[in-house]
C-alpha cells in the first residue's frame, strides 16, 4: 500500500510538472500573440532607426522654442513685440485672455508673424512657448 502511494504521488508530481510547463508555453504564445504592433521609440533608442526624426518634433520645450525662435523679437522688444519680463505680458494676458494669445500667435497679428516664425511648431508648442514668456515675465 505504501509503494502505491508513492508512485501515485510521484505520478501526480510529473502530471503537476508538465501542467506547469504547458501553462508557462500558452502564456509566452499568448503574450507573443497580444504584442502591441508598433513600438515607442524614444530619440536616441539606436533600435528607432529614421523613426526617431518623427519622434524628435514633439519632444521641444516651451524654453526651447522661446529660444530659437520667439527670443529673437520678445528679447528685446522689437517692433512692439511684448518684451519678456515685462509687465507687457501680463497686460495682454489680462486684457485677451491665454486662448486669444495663442490663437493670435499662431494666426500672427500685425508685425507678428504666423507662429513666430516657427513653422514646424504644433499649436501646443507655441501654448507652451507663450506660457514660458509670461511665467518669465511674472
Ligand atoms: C519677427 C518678430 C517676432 C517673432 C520671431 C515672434 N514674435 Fe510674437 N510678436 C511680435 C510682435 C511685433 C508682436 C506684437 C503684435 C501686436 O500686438 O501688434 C508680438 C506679439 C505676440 C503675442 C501677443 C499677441 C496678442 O494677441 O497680444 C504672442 C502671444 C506672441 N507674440 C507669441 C510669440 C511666440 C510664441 C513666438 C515664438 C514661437 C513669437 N511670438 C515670435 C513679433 C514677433
């Protein structure tokens, strides 16, 4: 009766085992079979090839911005342009509102141009440029 016991166990222990495996294999299947098609790739990811050209544009701060494009007239204040971190900020905030100033600086307005000469920008990079003059500006 003892050895009956033992190799039903030890029968059982195998049949545990092997569902062990077999669940583990449907898993990785089923895993492999859900896998996202496309990838995040971030800038520099060696494994983003051309892909990371695309990526790059979203990837540009408000400072960024101000800085290559915005800083060249709001810097100085040239040809009327609201000069950062002066009260002339928050003048137009307050008289406009923030919406009216993007809208605005993207359309252009007098001898501002269309998105501040920043062509490639999204309407969410010139909002966060915009807001980066007036936090400067406080
Ligand atoms: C070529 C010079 C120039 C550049 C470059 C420039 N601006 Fe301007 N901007 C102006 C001038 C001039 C005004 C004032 C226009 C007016 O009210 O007559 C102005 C006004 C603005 C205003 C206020 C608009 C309003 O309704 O009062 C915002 C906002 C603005 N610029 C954002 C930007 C942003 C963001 C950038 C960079 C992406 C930028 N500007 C780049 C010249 C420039």
């Amino acid at each position: 009766m003892k050895t009956l016991i033992a190799k039903a166990s030890a029968v059982l222990g195998v049949l545990a085992l092997s569902a062990t495996i077999q669940a583990a294999t449907v898993e990785e299947i089923i895993i492999e079979r859900i896998k996202p098609i496309g990838k995040v790739c971030l800038q520099g990811d060696a494994s983003c090839g051309s892909a990371t050209a695309a990526a790059s544009g979203g990837a540009r701060s408000g400072a960024d911005i101000v800085a290559s494009n915005c800083n060249s007239c709001h810097g100085s204040g040239v040809l009327g342009a609201p000069k950062i971190g002066t009260g002339e900020w928050a003048a137009r905030l307050n008289d406009k509102g923030l919406d009216m100033l993007v809208t605005n600086a993207i359309n252009g307005i007098n001898s501002m141009p269309p998105r501040g000469t920043c062509g490639d920008c999204s309407d969410d990079e010139i909002k966060s440029a915009i807001e980066e003059m007036i936090a400067k500006s406080e």
